[in-house]
C-alpha cells in the first residue's frame, strides 16, 4: 500500500510544482514567454469555466471521431494480421508495406483526405484509421506468432485444426499486445483528429476551436481547448488500462 501510495504521490506533487512554477512566472523567465504568450494556469481555468459548455461540445465532437476511426483503424489491423499469420510466405511482406503508414506525415494526409471526403467528419474518421492501423497490426502479429513451440507441438499432436490453433492459442496469447495498441492507438487517434480538425473546412472540434483561437490572439482560450483535449485523452487511456486489468487478470502484467 506505501507503494502504490508512494507512486501516486510522486507524479501529482510534480505536477502540482509544475503548475506553482508556470502560476509565479518561473516559466515564462526560463523560455522568455509574455504572459499572453502562455497564460497561467489560473486564467486558462477561468477561460475555461467561462466557455465549459463550448469546449465540451468540440470535446465531443473531436472524441467521437477519434473513436470511430480507432475502431475502424484497429480492426483493419488485427484482420491484416490474422490474415498475415495464416498465410505467413506473403504476411511477413504485407506487415512491413502496413509499417509503412507511419512514416506519412499527419499534415500531408489531412491534407490528401481533405480532398476525398466532402465532410469534415469523413475525413477526419479517414485519417484516424489510417494512422491505426499501423499499431495494431503490428503488435497483433507479434502476439500471434511469439508463441512457445511446445505449446503448438502440443496443439498439433490433439490434431487441432489451425482455426483451432487461433482460437483457442493465439487469440489469448495476443491479447496484451492488443492492448497495448490500443493504449498507443488512443492517444494517436486525438492527436490526428486535432491535425485533421485544423486543416478541415468544417466549424466544429478541438481542432478547429485552436486554430480559430490562435488566429483570434485567444492564448487563453486556445490553452483550455488543450486542457480539454489532454484530459479526455488520460481518461480514455484510463479506461483502457481497468478493461485490460479485467480482461487478461491471468497475465503476468496484470500481476
């Protein structure tokens, strides 16, 4: 218990002097900032309670997004490697091509999916699955075949069938990788969704709220958009962490 405590302690007293030290201006002396440059902390917080109702707006907006692009972005790259596992003479080939997504720059393929999809929505879910994939399907292949060779020895002498196989050996020994795409995967997903928001034509998410709030000379506002975005991120990277504790309980991760 004094361990858990000490791990709790540690990270939320170097925050708290973080924040003491960007409130009295030590920061703004270390990078020779203006206060308007970076607002402290108190006024972002008051920013924000002022226009909490906005900013959860574009919260949701931007988070919807992301989620539906990371579904469909890590389901396409646990297919690619289930798919390259049970034809392995050609998998190993179509999971570096996969790898290769990436080395595309955010900014070039917001920009690109700008121009194939006519609402901002579409494009944004577009980018989000393409930058996914990559993760996902290199973690699932891992997971899939780093297994112990008794173990499919053993397999092979009850003739299991190689769906069998799958099911009943790959699929639990992928799990952990899986989730930990997931967790890389949540905090990408935001983040290209902002990307894509910003370079989009439509009016509405975190993104755009930054973009249209930098340009007004908003720093403040801008700041509480962030704040936003951040704080959604930690708690969906929360609730990752408790249904991975609960899903593989048996792993030596979880122990």
């Amino acid at each position: 218990m004094k361990e858990k405590m000490l791990n709790i302690i540690w990270p939320l007293g170097f925050g708290i002097a973080i924040l003491l030290l960007w409130q009295v201006g030590f920061l703004h002396m270390i990078f020779g900032l203006k206060p308007y440059q970076l607002p402290v902390p108190t006024a972002i917080a008051i920013t924000l309670s002022n226009n909490l109702g906005k900013a959860l707006t574009d919260c949701v907006v931007t988070i919807s997004g992301a989620l539906i692009g990371m579904a469909f972005g890590s389901l396409i790259g646990f297919m690619i490697a289930a798919i390259a596992t049970f034809f392995p003479k050609w998998g190993y080939g179509g999971m570096i091509v996969v790898s290769a997504f990436n080395a595309i720059p955010l900014v070039a393929l917001s920009s690109i999916m700008n121009l194939w999809f006519s609402t901002g929505m579409s494009q944004k879910i577009g980018v989000v699955t393409v930058v996914c994939m990559a993760a996902m399907s290199m973690n699932a292949y891992k997971g899939l075949n780093s297994l112990k060779p008794f173990s499919v020895d053993l397999m092979h002498t009850v003739a299991a069938s190689e769906w069998t196989i799958f099911t009943k050996l790959r699929l639990p020994n992928c799990l952990p990788n899986v989730f930990t795409a997931l967790k890389i995967n949540i905090a990408t997903a935001i983040m290209a969704a902002m990307i894509s928001e910003y370079f989009a034509s439509s009016t509405s998410g975190l993104g755009f709220a930054i973009k249209d709030s930098l340009r007004k000379g908003e720093m403040a506002m801008g700041w509480s958009y962030i704040v936003v975005a951040s704080l959604a991120g930690v708690i969906l990277y929360g609730i990752i962490i408790l249904v991975e504790r609960n899903a593989i309980k048996w792993h030596a991760s979880q122990k």
